[in-house]
C-alpha cells in the first residue's frame, strides 16, 4: 500500500516514519475515549480518532499526530483536541526538529461542539507557541475527508502544507453551503466544481499550499524533509514583517480574483494557458507547468 | 445589544469607534490607557473582506502603537457560507486574523475580547477565541449551532439533546456554558467600564481554559489528557 489516500491514520504514520521508530502517547490501549459520545449512543473510539507521539524522520527526531477520518470524519472533540494540544506543548519541552500534523478532519466534531470548538482554538494557540518556540510544524493533507472547519484554520496556522491532488483544504464543506444557500450557490455533488475549488492543485496555484504531490507516501515523505529544511536556517515563528506579507498577498488576491465565480477563472486569470486541462494533470508535470505563474512564493 | 450603547457603558471618557460595513474600529480610553477596538457588529458573517480588515487593524495597531492593549469586539453569525470565500480561501484569511492577533499578544499587546451579542464557530475561534481572555455580556449567544441542525447532522434526536443540553455544557448555547468550560473567563453583569480596567489589568498571555474548564467542572478530560501527554505518563482522569 503506497496510496496516502487510501491509508488509515497509522498506516501513514508507520510508512511516514523511519521504520519502527514511533512511539505513541496515550495509546489506544489506554482506552481513553470521549466523555461525550456515550450519551448520544454514539461508538467511541480508544483513541478519540488522533493518534500521537514521536519517531524518527529520515533520521530527525520529530514529534507526529495522524487524524483518523474514519472515526466521525476526523473530527476534534474534547480528548482529541486535548492529545493535538498535548503534543505540541511537549515539543516546546522536548524540541523535536519538527511537529508534523497528517491532518483529516471536518472540523469541530458536533456531538460535542462547545468543547470541539475551544479545542481547536486551544490547538491553534498552541501549535502557534511550538512555532515561536522555534520548532517548525509542518501539514501533510491527503485524505479522503479533506481538512475543513477549525482544522483548515489550524493548517493555515503552520508553517508549511503538503498536499495532495486528492487532498482539500477549506473551510465550509460543500454539503453546508448548498445546505445554507441552495444548490445554485455550490452544487455539492459536482465534484470537479468541488474539487477545482479546494482541492490541491488549486490551493497550491494560490499560494496556500507549499507543495503538491502525488498520492503516494514518498513523495509526501521527500516533500516534508524539504520543508524542514527552510527551517534549519531560518525562524519558524510568526513576524510581523511576514505577516505583513500575507496580509498584501491576501489582500492582492482579492483584488485580482474577487469577481471570479468559478476557479478556472482564477487559473486563466493568472495567464496560465490551457488551464481548463490543469485537472487532467498528474502532479509533477502539474507543477512544472504552473511553476511561472503560481502565487505566494517566498 | 448595540455597540454604541455597548461603547457608552464601557467607556466613560469617551471613545473613536467608527462602524464602516459592520467592522469596527478605532480607539478608547480606559482608565489611563489608550485601548485599540477592533471588532464586528450586526451579527455579520465573517467573509474574506472583515476577516482581512480586522486582521489589518491589528497589524496597524502592532506597527505603529507598540504595546497598546486591544479589544476585540464580537457579534458574528459565523463565517460567511459561501462558493466564492472558499475558492477564495476563506480559511487563510480567517487563520491569517489568528496570526495576527497571536503575534499581537507576543509583541506584548494584552488583547481582550467581549462576545456583546453572537459568537458562532469560525467567527469566533480566529478572534475572541484568540484573545488572551475572552469575557461575555449574559445575553450574549455562543454557539457552534443551533440544536435542530445538531441534530440533523449527528442524526442523534432533538428531544435527546434538548434534555441532555439542560445538564452538559457540551451542547447548549450560552456563555454560562463557555464560561464553564473554560472558554469564557467569565461573565459580565454590571458596571462593564470597571470590569474592562480589571480584565486589562489581568491579562495574561499564557493559555489557561484546559486548566479553567477542568476546574470549573465543564472539561473534566482536557487538562488530564494535556498533562499526561507531557508527563510520558497514564492519564489521570477525574
């Protein structure tokens, strides 16, 4: 099984990982599961659907937490939050060269949404403590559920996002938008609208991802080291001067894109040639084809 | 509530809040100090354009007054559900206000927020969530969503979980709920200018909700979870 996509949680993490590195906090022998999901006659799940600990990295001691999207969607509730939080605010104590988040998730898990919601602001704050700690945090996004909701805040609050063609990346889901405002607004069952919309190719022509690969775990693997690399030289914590940055690129992007209605006019906007046939493309050419045109490189 | 009504009971000497399409901004004294509003009114949604002008405000007020305490102010409906903010990227534009607001705090800006009417899901988490404390007025309405459409989506009965938001924290509005969980420092009743002076003077950059909400009774799993992960050891649960 080489498929990123098609792996569980701690498939990734074991073919992420140099071979038997990892070691696992809060295991799911310790059968630490929600407090919340009984009383709805809701199945839990003995490790709350994330998986954390520690292992090795080509070598690089790092610290790594994999979301499993087939536990109620990935979702963040009280203890899952909790071990992302954990997690982090160790690595501030034991200073691995890396965080890294194989994030799959809708977002704030409903069966016990007050608690998911303070949850995830806790994980943004403290993964943005293990960035000013300087140890740098990096993203890998490529499951089948996507990383939407609060989590899809918390990816933008790292320091760099490997994603996927098949991996998305947003905030509202399809379904809650059509939901909201009618199928005129977003037809969630159109999948090349969906996907042209949040998916990979697209985040990374806008600059919201650093790097798009294939689905398969080497890649993401050589992907991930690349983006460790930056941070060997240089500050994982925010600065005001990057900041600053993003806000004139965000601030550009609206500008330039704000009347779009469809991404392809973005991607034409942007002068690409041919950008109807950018779907069609397996990611390395992919790349190597939009490599002029691509927005928010350093 | 109206902000200005709000502004008037918070700020005795004045204030130079000025709304511009349902983003506030601008400045007030309290006490001695000079304090930098930023915040949102009609219960709008938060879209790509007030997620990036808020973000901008406190960048402004980060570049040009070091250190000046900021109060974020929030009434939002949560974040705008729409095809063009998502291909726009919504989600980097309402991380980018978190950054924004995290780097204040490290710049040594002590920032506190106040829900005066709704606070729901992404319109909260990337600001009153973000701030050092976050306080609420007790007619104030914090949610993820409203029950019925809880129900739809856990597929879990509205009757089950309009009995079951009476006692558990976890589902039901309300700030006493947030406030139990830690997510809310507290709540205040009367005499808001004194209360805004003393949550000033209180402010604290480290996060404490695991450790409120635990002791609070609201998250009894949180905290445990938290120190056992950086213990290496069993979790101790209540």
């Amino acid at each position: 099984m080489n498929s990123y996509l098609e792996s569980t949680a701690r498939q990734r993490m074991q073919a992420m990982l140099d071979a038997a590195s990892f070691e696992e906090f809060i295991g799911s022998s310790e059968r630490i599961v929600s407090p919340h999901l009984a009383q709805l006659n809701a199945a839990v799940s003995f490790d709350d659907g994330v998986m954390i600990g520690r292992g090795k990295l080509d070598g690089h001691a790092i610290f790594c937490a994999a979301q499993e999207g087939a536990f109620m969607g990935g979702a963040v509730g009280e203890v899952h939050g909790a071990k992302l939080v954990g997690l982090l605010r160790r690595a501030v104590v034991e200073r691995p060269a890396a965080v890294l988040l194989l994030l799959e998730s809708g977002g704030v898990r409903l069966h016990e949404a007050n608690a998911g919601l303070i949850a995830v602001s806790e994980v943004m704050r403290a993964l943005l403590d293990a960035r000013a700690a300087g140890i740098p945090v990096i993203v890998a996004i490529g499951g089948s559920n996507g990383c939407f909701g609060g989590m899809g805040i918390v990816a933008r609050c790292a320091n760099a996002i490997i994603m996927s063609e098949e991996g998305r990346l947003a905030m509202s889901g399809p379904e809650v938008i059509e939901t909201a405002n009618g199928v005129e607004e977003f037809d969630s069952r159109d999948r090349a609208l969906v996907w042209r919309t949040s998916g990979g190719k697209h985040r990374y022509l806008l600059g919201d991802c650093q790097a798009l690969v294939a689905d398969d775990f080497d890649a993401f693997r050589a992907a991930i080291l690349d983006a460790m690399s930056v941070y060997e030289h240089q500050s994982s914590a925010l600065s005001l001067s990057a900041l600053e940055q993003e806000q004139a690129m965000l601030k550009t992007r609206l500008a330039r894109f704000g009347d779009a209605t469809d991404p392809l006019q973005i991607w034409e906007h942007m002068g690409i040639a041919d950008a109807r046939q950018l779907p069609m493309l397996e990611a390395e050419r992919f790349c190597a084809q939009v490599a002029p045109y691509r927005l928010g490189v350093a | 509530m109206e902000w200005q009504t709000l502004a008037t009971a918070l700020f005795p000497q004045g204030h130079g809040i000025t709304e511009d399409h349902d983003f506030l901004s601008g400045s007030a004294q309290v006490g001695t100090q000079t304090v930098a509003i930023i915040g949102t009114t009609g219960h709008t949604p938060i879209g790509v354009e007030i997620a990036l002008k808020q973000a901008e405000a406190v960048l402004h007020t980060v570049r040009t007054h070091p250190q000046r305490p900021i109060l974020i102010l929030v009434d939002t409906q949560g974040q705008r559900l729409r095809h063009r903010d998502e291909m726009l990227g919504i989600n980097s534009y309402m991380a980018h206000l978190g950054k924004c607001i995290d780097l204040a705090r490290r710049e040594g800006h002590k920032v506190i927020a106040l829900v005066y009417d709704q606070a729901l899901s992404g319109g909260f988490i990337t600001s009153g969530l973000m701030a050092d404390a976050c306080y609420a007025l007790p007619e104030a309405t914090i949610r993820v969503m409203g029950l019925p459409a809880m129900a739809r989506i856990t597929k879990v009965e509205l009757d089950l979980l309009v009995e079951l938001a009476k006692e558990n924290p976890v589902f039901a509005p309300g700030p006493e709920n947030y406030a139990r969980m830690g997510g809310v420092m507290a709540i205040w009743h009367e005499d808001l200018a004194q209360r805004l002076e003393q949550a000033l003077a209180e402010a604290d950059p480290v996060d404490h909700r695991s450790a409120d909400g635990y002791a609070r009774g609201g998250r009894k799993l949180a905290q445990p979870v938290i120190d056992a992960v950086l213990a290496g050891r069993h979790v101790l649960a209540a």
